[in-house]
C-alpha cells in the first residue's frame, strides 16, 4: 500500500460512499484520510464509518486517518411567506427578531447578538453570495439594508457577514455534541470550523485535552488579523476556500491560499486545501482542465494533503475521483520544477536539536542518495518535523502508538507504520532496515538514514542521527 506521491489525500464520506466495499475501493485508490461532515452525518453515522474504516485498516495493517469536521454556528434566514420570495435590485429590506414569514420588504434573521456588531456600509451576504445587501441603518433588534445583487429567496438560506468578527462561539451546542461523539468513537482529527480568533480554538483543544488533534478551518476573513497565533494553537490547518470565497472577493482567494499555506508551512503545521477541487467529477468521469491546473497548483505550493467533498461524499465517480487526485499529484511531482520549488520554500530549522537533527537527515539523504528516511516517532513531533523538511527521500515514520500513526497519515511524506518501540540502539537500526525493506522503499545493500530520541521512548527528544546498510539477509 505504499503511495507514490508525498501530498496526501483526504475523501469525504457520504451517500455514494457509505458501504464498506466503496471506502476500502477508495482507500485503494489513494484516500489517506476519511472526512465525516458533521453537518450531514448523525451520530449513528458517524459510528458506523469509524468502525468500518478501523475495520478497513485492520484488513490492511495500514494506519488511516478519520476527520470529523464539525458544523459550526450557521446563521440563517428565518421562514418565508409562501416558501420563496424575490428580493429586487434597489429595494430596502427591514431584516430584524421578528418571527414572522419574511417577504420582500421584510426577512427574519433570529440572531439577537449579531444585531450588536453589525455597521453602517456593511455587507450581509445571504446563499452563499448570491444575494447582497448593504446595510443603510442599525437599531438594537433590525437594519435596514439596500438590496444590491437582488434574486430569488427561499426558507433558511445561510447569511455571511463579512469583515465582521461576530460574537459567537466557534462551538455551538450541536458541535459539542457532536464533538463528544466523535471523541468517544476515537477519531484522529476534529475540524474546527468558523475560526475567528486564536480563542475559538484553544477552546476547543481544552476540549479535546490531546484525544485527537485539532485542525482550524481558515474560512473567516477575520482570522487573517490574527493568523500566526492561530496558527500556533492549531495542530493544522485548512483552507477552506467555499466560505472564503464568500466572504473575500472571490479574486482574493489564490493569494489567501498561498498565504495561508506558506504560514502552516513554517510553522511546520499540516495545511490541506479543500472545496471544489475536482467539482465536474460530481456528475462526470473527467475533471475540467482548470480543475486539474487547481489541484497541480497546490502540490506545487507544497501543500500537505488535498481534500474532495460532494465528489467522493454524492457524485457518481467518488473511486474515481480519489483516482484522478492521486494522479494529477504523481504526475506533478515528478516534475522538475516540483523539487525545485520544494527546496526554494523551505523554512530554516528552529534552533532546537530535535531540528537540527531532521534538517542533517535531509541533507544526509540527499548527500548519499539514501533510498529512505526512518524516523522514530511516539507523539509525531519527530514525523512532523521531516514532513516540514520536504526531503526529496521517502520518509517513513515509525510509531508504537497506533494513533500517532493515524494521526500523521495527514501529514506532507510520511508513510505510518505502527510497530513496537526499540528496545535498544540495536533493534532500533535492524527494525528500520527491515521494515524499510518490507515496505518497498529499500533494497538489500542500500542505505537508510534512521532519526531517533535516546533514551527510547521519550517524546520530543530526537538526538540521534545513523546511517545504516539494509543487509543481505534482512527478507
């Protein structure tokens, strides 16, 4: 099951991709990490998928990734008379508490402490954009607003306030919920979704208290004042370019995901870029050649892993879809301008010897054209630093702790392999030699070069570099 490219590939799960037959067909295929939208599964979904996936992984002897990725507070329309309503181009709306159906002079929007921030000048942005207001007057419970991009408007629709930091949490009571159930059934990874501030998501790692590890969504042009500190409390990050687009100029979103990307990079935090990757693959076996050059573009950026949402969760070609992702990622990294870029965008080590460690493995390997690098990792500190690095050399990451292990199959490189911890110094080089010739990266009289912490099993504290020979005798 080894993988032929370093970014990784996260499915979502869904109708087309319920039963055991199609996740395992999609692990095959390249999935690394499943994805569990929160906002379409229940709690009796999400058990089902989690133990069909760690039943796929034991099948397999393989460590997989499970994200669950948690709805966050929406704000919605209330009801409209009649069910539809059409807003024209010009007209003033009055959008306040009252509960009463809406119309075209008058819309419900049951959000009492949005009304406290709201300004003069600003934006209130409803289906996904497609409807835009601008707001003329502000009382204490409804504005008024001028209808600039008018259309038709139906029950419930989603309203985005942009260029506004809202004061609402990033957990509502359906995703504590929610975020308990997906603890309990030991996903690896929680998907923190409306991040504003470096707040929202230490509140969710008091949460967590280390369970799984926390990935921000960056969807909210608010979180960019304060990025590098959200950053730092995160454990990675997406790109999460579908609310993005909404609240950004639409033109503004590439360099927001090269920011965005470059900042996790250094940071040395995992960064996936999601939505709209592969979209035609919904409804058809073949992407866009835009498509293509989209996905092409953030390998080339350096990007950890590459998400598809309605493609593998509802469209028609979800195997497919994993197929040509997987693809478009090989093909672009066996371009020469991939390495080249990899080395140009390579952060310089922090000054600590668990760095300097796995910045000399990189140039070790590169040196002695080592067929692999081998890191021993309990808490995957060690296997992240490598994946930061972006050796041109196979990383494999060894792990006695099968979470560890799940949790790092996100992460830029690393091939997991869940075995038990060294015993001595000894076993530490023979067990990286063979299982970097069982796994296909090494052959008999190739060279290795092998990270660890000594003493054995304490966590963070990479001190020792080898280079080892993968003996005659190691099959």
């Amino acid at each position: 099951m080894r993988r032929r490219r370093k970014v990784k590939i996260l499915a979502t799960l869904g109708p087309a991709s319920r039963d055991a037959t199609t996740i395992r067909r999609l692990f095959e295929a390249g999935a690394d990490v499943f994805r569990i939208n929160m906002s379409h599964t229940d709690h009796a979904g999400l058990n089902a998928f989690v133990q069909t996936i760690r039943q796929i992984e034991t099948e397999l002897d393989r460590p997989i990734g499970i994200l669950a990725d948690l709805q966050g507070p929406k704000l919605r329309i209330g009801a409209v008379a009649g069910g539809s309503t059409d807003l024209v181009k010009d007209s003033v709306v009055r959008i306040g508490l009252d509960p009463e159906p809406g119309d075209a002079t008058h819309l419900s929007l049951p959000h009492k402490e949005v009304f406290s921030v709201l300004k003069p000048g600003g934006q209130l942005l409803i289906d996904d954009g497609k409807l835009r207001l601008r707001i003329e007057d502000v009382h204490p419970d409804y504005v008024t607003a001028r209808v600039e991009v008018g259309g038709k408007l139906t029950d419930r629709k989603g309203v985005n306030v942009p260029d506004t930091i809202l004061p609402i949490a990033a957990l509502s009571a359906k995703d504590r919920a929610d975020l308990d159930r997906a603890l309990e059934a030991g996903v690896d990874w929680i998907a923190l979704s409306f991040v504003q501030r470096p707040e929202d998501v230490a509140e969710a790692r008091k949460i967590v208290a280390g369970r799984a590890g926390v990935l921000a969504k960056i969807e909210k042009p608010a979180a960019f004042e304060r990025l590098d500190e959200i950053i730092e409390l995160a454990d990675a990050l997406m790109v999460a370019r579908g609310d993005l687009g909404v609240e950004l100029p639409i033109e503004q979103v590439p360099s927001r995901q090269k920011q965005i990307t470059r900042a996790a990079r250094h940071a040395g935090k995992p960064v996936v870029v999601a939505t709209q990757m592969l979209e035609s693959m919904i409804s058809s076996p073949m992407p866009t050649r835009a498509e293509v050059s989209d996905v092409a573009t953030a390998v080339f950026d350096g990007a950890d892993a590459v998400m598809l949402s309605a493609e593998s969760a509802s469209g028609k070609y979800p195997v497919e879809a994993v197929d040509m992702m997987d693809r478009i990622a090989r093909s672009t990294e066996e371009d020469p301008q991939y390495r080249m870029l990899m080395d140009a965008t390579r952060g310089e080590p922090e000054g600590t010897t668990p760095d300097a460690i796995t910045a000399a493995s990189r140039q070790v390997a590169r040196t002695i054209k080592a067929a692999a690098i081998v890191c021993w990792t309990g808490s995957g500190s060690t296997g992240l630093r490598a994946a930061r690095e972006r050796p041109s050399a196979p990383i494999i990451a060894l792990s006695p702790v099968a979470s560890t292990g799940r949790r790092l199959a996100i992460a830029w490189g690393l091939h997991c392999v869940v075995t038990e911890d060294a015993h001595d110094f000894e076993d530490m080089v023979d067990r990286a030699c063979r299982i970097a010739f069982r796994e296909g990266f090494a052959g008999a009289g190739q060279r290795i070069v092998v990270t660890a912490g000594f003493p054995f099993g304490t966590p963070g504290a990479t001190n020792l570099l080898r280079v080892a020979f993968v003996g005659r005798n190691v099959g």
